[in-house]
C-alpha cells in the first residue's frame, strides 16, 4: 500500500491541485458523489437488503467513505485527473 501511495504521489505536482481549483464544478460533482449520492444510496440497499441498527450504520457510514488509494491508483492508470482524485 505504501509503495502505491508513493508512486502516484511521485506522479502529482502542486500544479496539478492548482489546475484543480480552475474547474470548481468538478470538484463539487466529486464532492456530491462521494459524501451525496453514495451514503443515500447504501442506506437504500441496506434497507432492501434488510439491515437494520448497526449494520445499516455501518453501511451507510462504509457508504460515505470514498475510493481511497485504489480509486487513486485506478484514475492513475487510466490517464485521468489524479489530483482532482486525490
């Protein structure tokens, strides 16, 4: 994991989240999806699923969790916006 970490670190410059704030309207679609969109919808399938208490806080709180390295790593791949995923 950390050697994951520093790779797309080493890829990333303070240019790049400079580059990040010029286009406000992604980083709030970014925003929205992860802390928006993704709790709600977990609540949804917990509940269609049946959970209840606990369970259905653990989900939604797992819901409210983004990608994290992996979707870092994933975008890093691709060509996409690193620092925009970060």
């Amino acid at each position: 994991l950390g050697l994951l970490m520093f790779s797309v670190g080493i890829t990333t410059t303070i240019d790049d989240f400079k580059e990040c704030f010029k286009r406000p309207g992604a980083v709030a679609i970014n925003f929205i999806s992860c802390y928006g969109i993704m709790p709600v919808l977990a609540f949804f399938l917990a509940k269609i699923m049946g959970a209840e208490g606990a369970i259905l806080a653990g989900l939604v709180l797992v819901g409210s969790i983004n990608g994290g390295q992996a979707s870092n790593l994933c975008t890093l791949i691709a060509g996409g916006d690193v620092a925009l995923s970060v």
